[in-house]
C-alpha cells in the first residue's frame, strides 16, 4: 500500500491546465520532495491530495481510501500544512490547537498539545492571540495544527518559506524527528539545499507534468561529470604550486586561486591539505558546482510548448 497514490490526475482552471496528468506514487514512510518553480502546479496538487481542491480526471489515494469518495478517513490519515497562512485571529495559540483537536473528537490532547509546542518553540507563545504572532510564528502554529492528530502521512507545503535560518533548522530537526518516528513527510520547497538535506526521493513538476522522479542520489548525479570550481584565499599571495594542483588552476591572482576539479576524482579536502603543507593558511573558500540546483535549473528552464 502507498503512503500516496496518484493516477492519470487532471486538473484545469478557466485559464491554465495546471496538472497535465500526474501518476505518482509515494511510498509509506519515505521522505518525498516535490519541487518545481512559481505556477508549476505543487500546491494545486497537494491541495487535491488533502481533499481541498477537485480535480477533473484521474484517481488519489491515501493509504488506499479515495480523497473524494472516502474524504472523512482520508482527512485522519493526513496532516497539510498550506502554503497560505490562514488563521483566524481571535483565538491564542493554545485555543486553535485545542479547536482543531475538536474537529477530529479528540477531547484530552493537551499532553500532545504541549509536546508540539515544545517541539516548534511555541510554548511562550500559548497565550498569545494570533494576530499578534510574527509570520514565522505564524506558520509554526500551523505546523502544530496540521498535526494535532498524528497523521500518518504528513504534507509541508513551502513549510519554510519567509522563516529565519535558526527556526529553519529547528523545523528540519523536528520534520526529521517525525519521519524517523515512522510519518511519511512529503515536503515542497523553494530551497534547493532543503530539499538535498533533507529528502530521499523528488519530484519536479513543471507546467503540471512531472518532468524528473527520482532518488535525491541519482538526480544529482546527473551532475556528474560537470566540474566543480573552488576559489580559495590565503593570507599570503601563493607562489608556484604543486604539479598536480598547478594543472587545474583556471586563474591565480595575488592570494587568491580559481581550480576547477573534476566532482568524482578530485577532492576538496586533498587540495586544502596540499595548500596547508606548503605552510598556506587558508581564509576563505567558495565552491560552485553541478548539485541538485542545476539538474533543477536545466529540467524546468523549459518553455511551455
Ligand atoms: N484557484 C485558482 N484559480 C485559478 N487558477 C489557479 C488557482 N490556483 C492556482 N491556479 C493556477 O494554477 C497554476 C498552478 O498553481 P500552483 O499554486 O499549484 O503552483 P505552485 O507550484 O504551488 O507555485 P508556487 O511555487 O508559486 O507556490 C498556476 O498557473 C496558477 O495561476
Ligand atoms: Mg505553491
């Protein structure tokens, strides 16, 4: 059984065919990625996954039960945190959690309640009104909303976006914690590094179709073979350099060196290491390289046809 099945999934608005026939299958407990630029379709789809949206052909289950024939167990099963912040602005923290407990008959979830607002730092926050709560504050109540009810299926749409690094990495510790615990995560991003950190297999939807699926491992070797450049900066401008390192240097100007090395054979480190035996000491270093963002730039930089 799939975490989240999709089939032959359609979808127009009066002026865009935003999904042009997805079939997908997310298996359960995986940790999924779903990318794609602005207007590519992702939170049409997740929308339809989470029962919110309809769709004009095709099939979607959740753990076997159809998002529209069998909508109350599908909505037990499955937590969406929205792209849209959405909130009402007269309950606290602690009220809407307790609201959204209510609507799935849960009366005693304080203990779970508490727990999540430990989890994503909400805890000072309890009293606190939402609209007096900051947009990242915001989207962390969220969060905590889509997940009241220990769905087994998980799904984060842009989860971080407009939120500061430091709660950045504190909600991927706490994403990573739930899928460990055995929650299938399905996650969409705009960054790119998030994605790589993070997720096992990805999507990546363009103008509503799929146009890659695969291991994040096999997406970015498709990078492999690409070069990657490396700028180094020592105190002390570097005189004349080792054989082997002297081949690959594409620019040396005063303490600064360009190399491009080849992303399989040559390391990084080893370089360093070879500088810092000739008595360099190295202050700056910046690598630019085919990762996950190239494969991405170069799948969805396509023109609609
Ligand atoms: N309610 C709607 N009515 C009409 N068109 C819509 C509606 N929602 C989305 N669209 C259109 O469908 C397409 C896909 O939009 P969608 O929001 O799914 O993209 P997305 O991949 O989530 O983009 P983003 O990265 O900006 O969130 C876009 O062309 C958008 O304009
Ligand atoms: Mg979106």
């Amino acid at each position: 059984m799939s975490a989240i099945s999709i089939s032959g999934l359609h979808k127009r608005y009066p002026r865009v065919h935003a999904l042009t026939g997805i079939d997908l299958e997310i298996e359960r407990g995986e940790f999924f990625g779903l990318l794609g630029p602005n207007g590519a379709g992702k939170s049409t789809l997740i929308n339809i996954v989470a029962g919110l949206t309809r769709f004009d052909t095709g099939r979607v289950t959740v753990l076997d039960r159809d998002v529209v024939s069998d909508y109350r167990s599908t909505r037990r099963l499955i937590g969406v945190v929205p792209q849209e912040l959405a909130f009402d602005p007269f309950f606290n923290v602690r009220e809407v959690l307790r609201i959204q407990s209510g609507y799935f008959g849960l009366r005693a979830n304080d203990a779970w309640i508490d727990e999540l607002m430990t989890a994503l730092m909400l805890n000072e926050k309890a009293e606190t009104n939402m609209r007096a709560l900051s947009g990242g504050m915001k989207r962390r109540v969220m969060i905590a909303q889509a997940l009241v009810h220990k769905p087994e299926v998980v799904v984060l749409d842009e989860p971080t976006a407009g939120v500061d690094v430091q709660l950045r990495k504190s909600l991927w510790t706490f994403i990573r914690r739930l899928h460990r615990e055995g929650h299938t995560i399905v996650l969409t991003t705009h960054y790119l590094e998030e994605a790589e950190a993070l997720c096992e297999r990805i999507a990546i939807l363009n103008h509503g179709e799929i146009v890659a699926l695969d291991t994040k491992h096999a997406l970015m070797a498709r990078g492999i073979g690409h070069t990657r450049r490396v700028c180094i900066t020592t105190q002390e401008p570097l005189g004349s350099l080792p054989e082997g390192l002297a081949r690959k240097v594409l620019r040396q100007e005063g303490n600064q060196i360009e190399l491009q090395l080849d992303k399989t054979t040559d390391s990084v480190i080893a370089v360093l290491d070879a500088l810092r035996s000739r008595g360099a000491v190295i202050t700056d270093l910046s690598m630019e390289g085919a990762d996950l963002e190239d494969v991405f730039v170069e799948l969805t930089q396509r023109q609609k046809p």
